[in-house]
C-alpha cells in the first residue's frame, strides 16, 4: 500500500501547515529591539520620514524610542512604509527577510509533498486556531519568531495547545518542525506541554525536508499509529473528565457522613480491628472514588474500544524503561511517601507491605542483635503478615522477606518474572528491590519496637496492597514448591550487526552507531496464543539503518545481490518488518533464516534479506543461492552476560526450535563472479 493509500484508508485528508512565515508582517520580537540596525535607523531617518511614521501611527509620538522599537504596531507600520523610507530601513529587515525566505523554500516544498500526497493542505500563521479545528494533520514551527529564544517557544506551545482545546478527544496528528539545532532537545517539553500523545508526534529537521523522504517517512508512522492514538485520545480524554466528575461525586457522598457515622463506624468496625479513622477515610474514599470513575459510561466505553490494541503491532522497542514509565510503575506498586504518616493501625508500629531500612547512621552490629536478622545498610524489611493479624495482635511474630535496594539504571529494567519492585522511592531516589523468596524471617513486636526506638530501623515506603499479596503469595508458593523450568524474561537484550554483501559477495557491515545500545528479544504470543519470540530495534536503530543502506553505492554491492538491495532502499518493507519485529523462528547459529518480501513478488523479490542468531560466519564469500535474497543481512548474538538469556535459553524455553530444520549456509558454493 502506497503512502497516499495509507493515508485516505486512515481518513488523514487535510493538513494544515502553521508558521510565521505566513504572517504578513513582522513582530518586534522578529527584528529584535537590541538589534543594532535600530540604532542606524535612528541616527539617519529624516524629519520628514519620522513625522510619516506618527502619521502611519499616531501613538509613537508620545512614546521613546527604545519603547518603540518594543511595540509590535510600530514595527508594522515601518514594515508597511518600509518601500517609501528606502534605504533608511533597508537594514531594518535585511536578515528578517533572509530567513523568511529560507524559510519560506522549506515550507513550499512540505506543501507540494502533502499534495503530491492527495492531501488538502492549508497553510497558517500565528492566529491559527480555527483553521486546526479541522485539520487532519498539523506540520508546526517550533518557535514563533526569528528570535527563537523561549518566548518564541512558549508561543507556538501556547497556540497550538489552545487551539487544540475544543478536540482533545480527536487530536491531530503533528509534526514539529524547525532549522533550530535545539529541536531534538525540546522535543517532549513541547509535547508534554502542548498534551499531545506520543504516537500522534514527530519531529523533523527543516533541513531533512529537503534531501531525505524523512517528511513522509515520519508521516507513515504516524499514519500507521493513528487509530490507536485516536483511541488512546478519547480514553485520556474522557478520563480527564471521568475522573472530575466521579471526585465531585464521591466528595459530594462523602461530605453526607455525620461525626456520628464516623463514631459508629469506629465503635462496631474499627476499633475491633484496630485501624484509625483517618487512615480508614482515605482508604473509603480510594474505593469510592475507584467505584465512580468505573460508573463513567465515557471511560468504559474508550477502554473498549482500546481493547482492540494489539501489541504484535507495538512491540516494546527497548530494554530499559522510559523515566516517565518508571514513575508510573513507581505508583502502580507503592503508596506516596505522604501516606505512611497515617498508621496502619492503632498499637501496631508497622503495617502489611511496610518496607523497613536501617538508616546510614545506624548500629548494625545492635540491630542484629535486637531483631536477630542478618540486614545491611542495602537491604530492606518487607513485613508480609496479614493485615488483620497486625491490627488485632494475633500474630505472636511478624513475618519479614529480606530484598536489596539497588540503583534503577537502564541494565537494570526489567519486564522479567523474578520477584522484584521494578521502582519504588526510598530516600526521594528512584530505585528497586531484588527480593530474596528463600530469604525470610521473623521478629516479635517487641524486637521491632525496640529498633524503632534505638533509631535502627525506619519505614521507608509501604507497596500496595496487590503487589504485597503477589510477594506473599509467591514466598508461600516458593516454601513447597519443586523445581521448574525457568521462564524467559519478557524482554531481553542481544547484539545485533547489519551487513551487505560487497561486490565480491562478503560481509561489509553497515555503520549505524545506534547499534551500540543494542536490541531486543521480545517474548509474547503470535495470533494463534502460542509463543513467540521477535527481534525489535528503536526508532532511532530504524532509522540509522535506513540512512546506512542510503550511502551505499549500488555498485558497491555483490551483482547477483543488486536486486533485493534495490527492494530494500526503494519500499517500506525493511522498515515495517523493522518496526513491527522479526519472527525469530528457524533462526538459529547453523545457518541462514531467509526473510521475506512483504511487496517484492511481482518484481521477482520474494527474500529480501538473511538472519541468523550466533552464527559463526565463514570467510568466504556468500553462496549464490543465498546472495539473490541478501539485500540485508542481520545477525544477531548473544549479549554475553551470565545475567542475560541467550538463544540456549529461547531453544530450551521452546521459543525456537534447535538447528537442523533447514539447510546449513556453511555448504558454500563457488564464489560468484565480481
């Protein structure tokens, strides 16, 4: 499917194109005040021209000049006379107008590729607002001024988040573009600020529009992404309202209860179990509040339309977590630190899911001998007795599982099922926990009271209760449990290399230093739920790759590899497989797994590229009968940590079948001819 296809089957048919460019007249701020050309204009324009000035503009006759020079009417109004002052404000706007004009070259050529695309294409200055209301697709500036300091990017931030105000639930898609080197760097505080989705965002390089397909390269992804930012939209959309409503609702419940409710509620319930009123308050309100925003039809009724979502279409492009999602997994599993000032219960020190750390001060050698558990300054408590038992003081010895406390790096996220706190905030540091099933204790209440009071132990976070009783449940499971196969991670790192064959049918590898940060093996499930493993690169290993495969000359490759090597460069093949993930099955380090052509049929291409997975490769040219298929060859190999699996490991996880289902590379035939 063509790009101009994608885009009508997405019902992407308008753009519209916003940049001050298209204003007619410059700002004070696109001349700058501090410009020296003020200066000149001031020293030389005549008695005759200033009093034409007051006329154009009445009020610059009671106003300095270096007031003047701040005001955007005074500025339009020597912009208006600038042809009848000559030379006097030739200066003025000499470098004004040399940007507009390559600005305006930058901007004429996204127009006639948007059109080329079928695309109805509009094009807009700073007042916008109503022309985006319709618009399909956005193609912004990141500043709005020549200047292009922060008020120009606060600008531009502003206009386009209050434009988009009235279609929060049907947002456009937007590209942000600009010739200013700060663009990468300012990518999601535009975003985020502006409330755009992420899926529903690019960037682009004016310079970029010019030489490369980048422009629609960036404009397939998003038209790709674009029914599930749609339906992620709306569902953000209506929770924004959802949870607003169900708040007044479940405040509006609340403010009901008399001091009397609150008294009976004590006398028959709390003072039996043991929890203060406080603390059962906001415990009320947490399930109230739950219970309204699940009555919100608007919420139920996104996140149906969400289920549609498939993560064979999005496969998870990295190891390491974003720090955006960390911070959300940090408050999936653990109460704010605000909350452990409200007890658990009354009497009792610590709660279910409290998590107890010894403070840098503390003598270990005394907490040891008072709790009688092994602990170090990097280990923390987790107090896994039922909750009732605590409140009730049915429970003659608290039960602890020991974990340790380590930095939270880009190693080390993980989306694996050992027993962990993938983040949690101790001490205001984002972190995690690596807990110990087999490394369990217990203490009586009066051990721990008395480390409390020495000031040897303190309480550093409390998990949510789910997450707790899943770390509970697995220590009880662990007590009984026989010995299993261990379960792959669901993601992990290898090393991947890229090459061509070179005109004598050799390996060359391909220069795309993104590469260093490695890719990923993605375990999960084909469409038939039975399981799979995939290979899946970043956006930016995707998009080296296609750069590297650009600068290689054809005659630079192997001739009876010339014909893939075209399908590669000239269709989206290579890219969709790219970012969609490569089915590792039949990969293996005995030979070569072919890769299939999504288009290339009906040009002879059905293989248009090799892979293969801890493959020794031979020095020696590739056999003819793998060169016709080798317009890339990818081969990937093991990280190389003892901490990190391998393709042992997918071969005994039953993710890839062992060598010997298809014909080794290594029987090679005669060199082709050069």
């Amino acid at each position: 499917m063509s790009l101009a296809d994608l885009l009508a089957v997405r019902n992407i048919r308008t753009a519209l194109i916003v940049d001050d460019v298209f204003d007619a007249v410059p700002t004070s701020t696109d001349i700058d005040p501090g410009n020296e050309a003020w200066s000149n204009f001031n020293d030389d324009i005549t008695h005759e021209q200033r009093a034409r000035i007051i006329e154009a503009y009445p009020a610059a006759a009671s106003k300095r000049f270096d007031e003047c020079v701040d005001d955007d009417n005074y500025v339009a109004a020597i912009w208006r006379l600038r042809d009848e002052l000559g030379e006097t404000a030739a200066g003025l706007f000499e470098t004004y107008t040399a940007d507009q004009a390559t600005d305006e070259s930058y901007v004429r050529l996204v127009n006639e590729r948007l059109h080329a695309l079928g695309l109805t294409v509009r094009t807009a200055g700073r007042d916008f607002a109503n022309a985006a209301r319709e618009a399909d697709l956005v193609v912004i500036d990141l500043f709005f001024g020549k200047a292009q300091d922060p008020a120009s990017l606060d600008e531009s931030k502003r206009r386009l988040r209050e434009a988009l105000q009235l279609r929060l639930a049907n947002p456009p898609l937007v590209i942000l573009m600009s010739r200013s080197p700060r663009l990468e760097s300012k990518r999601d505080e535009f975003r985020d600020e502006v409330g755009l989705l992420d899926s529903g965002f690019r960037i682009l390089k004016k310079e970029d529009i010019e030489n490369t397909n980048r422009l629609e390269l960036q404009l397939e992804r998003l038209a790709e992404n674009s029914t599930d930012s749609h339906a992620l939209a709306r569902l953000f959309h209506a929770l924004e309202v959802g949870v607003k409503q169900g708040a007044e609702r479940t405040l509006r419940l609340l403010r009901k209860m008399r001091l009397s409710d609150v008294g009976q509620i004590q006398q028959l319930l709390l003072d039996a179990e043991g929890q203060p009123a406080g603390s059962y308050l906001v415990d009320v309100f947490d399930r109230v509040l739950q219970h309204e925003i699940e009555r919100e039809a608007g919420i139920i009724d996104a996140a149906l339309a969400v289920n549609g979502f498939s993560a064979a279409k999005h496969p998870p492009p990295y190891v390491a977590g974003s720090a955006d999602l960390q911070e959300l997994v940090q408050r999936l599993l653990t109460q704010h630190e605000n909350r452990l000032r409200l007890p658990g219960s009354v009497g009792a020190l610590v709660a279910f899911g409290d998590l107890l750390r010894m403070p840098p001060e503390a003598d270990a050698n005394r907490l040891q001998r008072a709790i009688l558990v092994d602990l170090t300054p990097e280990q923390v408590l987790l107090v896994l007795t039922p909750a009732c038992d605590l409140q009730r003081g049915a429970a003659p010895r608290i039960l602890l599982l020991v974990g340790t406390v380590k930095p939270l790096a880009v190693k080390d996220w993980s989306y694996g099922d050992d027993a962990r706190t993938s983040a949690i905030r101790i001490d205001n540091e984002l972190r995690w926990v690596k807990w110990n099933l087999k490394h369990i204790d217990t203490v009586s209440e009066s051990q721990i009271s008395n480390a409390f009071e020495a000031g040897d132990v303190r309480l550093v976070g409390r998990l949510r209760e789910g997450h707790a009783l899943e770390l509970q449940q697995r220590v009880l499971a662990g007590l009984g449990r026989i010995g299993q196969m261990a379960a792959l991670p669901g993601t992990f790192p290898v090393e991947l290399g890229l090459f061509y064959p070179d005109v004598e049918g050799r390996l060359k590898a391909l220069d795309v230093s993104a590469l260093a940060d490695g890719a990923v093996c993605f375990v999960g499930r084909d469409e038939n739920g039975g399981p799979m493993l995939r290979l899946v690169m970043t956006e930016v290993i995707c998009d080296g790759v296609l750069s590297a495969l650009a600068g290689v000359e054809e005659d630079h490759v192997a001739p009876h590899a010339r014909l893939a090597f075209q399908h590669v460069k000239a269709t989206p093949d290579l890219r969709r497989l790219m970012v969609q993930g490569f089915d590792l099955k039949g990969v293996n380090d005995q030979g070569w797994k072919e890769i299939s052509s999504e288009t290339g049929a009906e040009k002879g291409v059905r293989k248009m590229g090799l892979i293969a997975w801890n493959y020794i490769v031979p020095d020696a040219p590739l056999p003819r009968s793998s060169l016709n298929k080798a317009g890339i060859v990818f081969l990937i190999r093991d990280a190389g940590r003892a901490d990190v699996p391998g393709l042992g490991d997918a071969i005994r996880s039953g993710f890839i079948e062992p060598a010997g289902m298809q014909i080794p590379a290594t029987q090679l035939e005669e060199s082709p001819p050069g």
